[in-house]
C-alpha cells in the first residue's frame, strides 16, 4: 500500500487553562435533540482528524427505539401456546378419567375382615339370699330373718345378729347379749332392769298384750309380754338397730291351744343319745347300720305312699376326736354336692341344746334341707325331702322342734 491511501495523523497540542477554575456543571439536557448522523468519510481523500476543543461536554446518547417488530413476534406465539396447552390438558384428563373409569369396573376381590368372637366370661353367681326362716316350739312358732343365729333352749329362743362361735349351754342358762329373747314360763316374769319410760297396749296373734319401753345404760329396750293357757309369754328386744326384724317377728308369732306334737309317736336313739317324735303318716326304718358297732347308723323316717317325698333321713357319728372339726368337713362337702341346681342357702342355728348349720335348696326338681349338728363326740346329720311347694315344711319343724339330745 502506498503512503496516499494510509490516514494521515497530524499532532495536536492540548493545553489546559487553569486561570480560572469552576466548578463543574453539565449542561441542561435539550428537550428534543435529534442525534447527529455521521457522513461516511471519503476514503480517496486524505483524512484529517478535526480539532478537539478545549472543555467541551459530551452530548449524552439516546437509547436507540425498543425492536416492536420482535416483541409483537413473541406475543403471537404465546397466545398460539395457550390454547395448545388447553388442548393437551383436556386430553390428558379425558385419558385419565376413561383410565379411573375402567379401573373401577373391574371388581377386585378384597379379604373380608373376620371379626374374633369374644370369649364367653363367666357369669358371677350371686349366693342366695336365705328365705325366712321358721322356729316352732310346744307352745308357739315364730318367722325370723336368715341374719340372725338362733339358740334353741329348751323352748326358749334366744337371737343374735352374728355368727360367733358361742356354747350353747352358756347362753341358754345366763344368755350372751342376745339381740332377742323368746322365753316362756308357767309363772309371771319379774320387771326388767331400767327405767319405764312408756307402757301401752298391743296385739299379739290377735291376743292383747302388754308393751313396755325401758331405758338401761344409755340403750332402748322393748318388751312385749301376755298370758296364754296358762303360761306366760315375753318377747324382748335388746338391740334396737333390729327393730325392723323385731316388728316381723311378732307379726309371724303364733300361739298354739295345745301342742301339735302332742299325739306323735316318739323315737329314742340310745345309740348315740336323743330322742324325737314324729307323726303317724311317718315310718321309722334303719335303713344303714355298722355292723362292727364303729361309728355309722342311720334312720329313716319317711312316708309310705309319697315315693320319698316328706323324707327324713338321720345319719349319726360316733366318737370322734373333734366333733367340731368333722362337722365342719361335713359341711362344706354338702355345700359343694354337684345335685344343687344353684347355690344353696346357709342358715345356723342350735338344735336340741347343739349347735348346727342348715343348708337348704333344690336337687332334681326337689326341695332339700341338711342339718348338721355337733354335741360331745358325736357329729347328727339331718337330711329332708321335700316337694318344690314345701309342703311338707311345717312337719319338718315340727319334728325339729321335739328334737333333743339326753
């Protein structure tokens, strides 16, 4: 290349003027400055560069207009977007919607939860509440609650609330802090210790009767007395907390003219030492006996044309070392006999001077009762059939009721 087409450049000298220094200010941007279109130079002509004045302030650069043409071009293809993707949604939904729909009818086979049958549990079979209970004497008979204990003492009654081991003897000759008393006697019976507070008149198995209420060491005492063939007869409460029971007792109470027993054939056991009566539609059997003589003997008492209902059969026990102890076995063997169609009731009482236990209920459509006694070194048990209506029951008591050992 030769020298006339290379751009020539000349020096130019700058100088600065600092005679008068001032602070620096741009100048006020015109409002409407149309930029300056360069003209191409003329690349035949040799080139110069132009003068640059001192100070001069740059002209500031306008943006360049926004490229509308491409932000129209962009806006079209989004608007074309959006439908598309509305279409490709519907038919995605479309699908799976079919998809669910056939799913759905296909049946599927799901196990059947078993449910666990539950365990049978035991019922808890509540003990019987005894039925009342009944006492009879030469003289009279009488209903009392199966809470009480009762001592038969020669025709004397005598009631407590608990069932604490008491010999039977102290309490018929000097009593124990009975409950009730029932006594009898052929003469009339001296005033009771305390004070009278009040007197007054009442009926006893529609007899007139004389009603006392006396006050001893702080406690409340009633007596109920009258007179009857002769004889006189005297009901005592000691403990007024009983005086419910006290009330039901004379209710039931019962005079007798003459003794029912009064014509009953009697049995003596010399064996093992008491005696009993019984009436005449009863036969006396022996039925069991030991024939070494050792301990066992039986009696039955029963009635001819009744096929063993109103049965009584008595099985005695001899010279035993503890005769306590052996009833006591005996006792709850009878308690447990698997012939009871529920749990029996347990009532005790004395019987002929001794104490014993009766146990009564139903075994094969029949009504039972068992009752054990112990005296020295003997051991009486006592068991009586009867008919479920118990018909028969009066003639059992009775029975009891003549019952004593010599």
């Amino acid at each position: 290349m030769d020298d006339t087409a290379r751009p020539k450049f000349s020096t130019v000298e700058v100088t600065e003027d600092t005679s008068a220094a001032q602070p620096f200010a741009p100048p006020p941007i015109p409002e409407s400055v149309e930029p300056a279109v360069p003209t191409p130079p003329d690349t035949t002509a040799s080139f110069s560069p132009a003068p640059v004045a001192p100070n001069t302030p740059l002209v500031p650069f306008s943006a360049p207009p926004a490229n509308t043409s491409a932000h129209t071009h962009k806006i079209n293809k989004l608007m074309f977007l959006v439908p598309a993707a509305l279409l490709v949604g519907t038919i995605v939904a479309v699908t799976l919607f079919l998809g669910n729909k056939k799913q759905s009818s296909v049946a599927v086979a799901t196990a059947t939860p078993t449910a666990t049958p539950a365990l049978p549990t035991a019922t808890p079979v509540a003990t019987p509440r005894p039925m009342p209970q009944t006492f009879v004497a030469s003289k009279y008979s009488f209903k009392y609650s199966p809470d009480l204990t009762l001592f038969d003492c020669s025709g004397d009654a005598y009631l407590f609330e608990d069932n604490a081991e008491r010999e039977v003897a102290s309490v018929c000759d000097l009593g124990e802090n009975e409950a009730i008393r029932v006594e009898v006697s052929d003469r009339d019976f001296t005033k009771l210790d305390g004070d009278l507070e009040s007197a007054g008149k009442t009926t006893v198995d529609k007899i007139e009767a004389l009603q006392e209420t006396y006050s001893l060491d702080g406690k409340k005492i009633v007596s109920v007395s009258l007179e009857h063939d002769d004889e006189f007869v005297r009901i005592i409460l000691f403990d007024s907390s009983l005086e419910a029971e006290f009330k039901s007792l004379l209710a039931s109470f019962t005079l007798f003219k003459e003794d029912p027993t009064g014509d009953w054939s009697l049995y003596t056991n010399s064996r093992f030492g008491y005696t009993l009566k019984y009436p005449d539609q009863l036969e006396v059997g022996l039925a069991a006996d030991d024939a070494d003589g050792a301990a066992l003997e039986q009696v039955t008492i029963s009635s001819v044309d009744t096929e063993g209902i109103q049965r009584l059969d008595v099985l005695g026990q001899e010279n035993l070392k503890n005769s306590a102890i052996t009833a006591s076995e005996v006792i709850s063997s009878t308690i447990n006999l698997s012939a009871w169609s529920s749990t029996p009731s347990i009532v005790s009482r004395s019987l002929g001077g001794a104490p014993a236990q009766v146990i009564e209920g139903e075994q094969d459509g029949k009504w039972v009762t068992y009752l054990i006694a112990w005296y020295k070194q003997s051991v009486i048990q006592m068991e009586w059939t009867d008919d479920q209506s118990r018909t028969g029951a009066d003639t059992f008591n009775f029975i009891l009721s003549t019952f004593n050992f010599k």
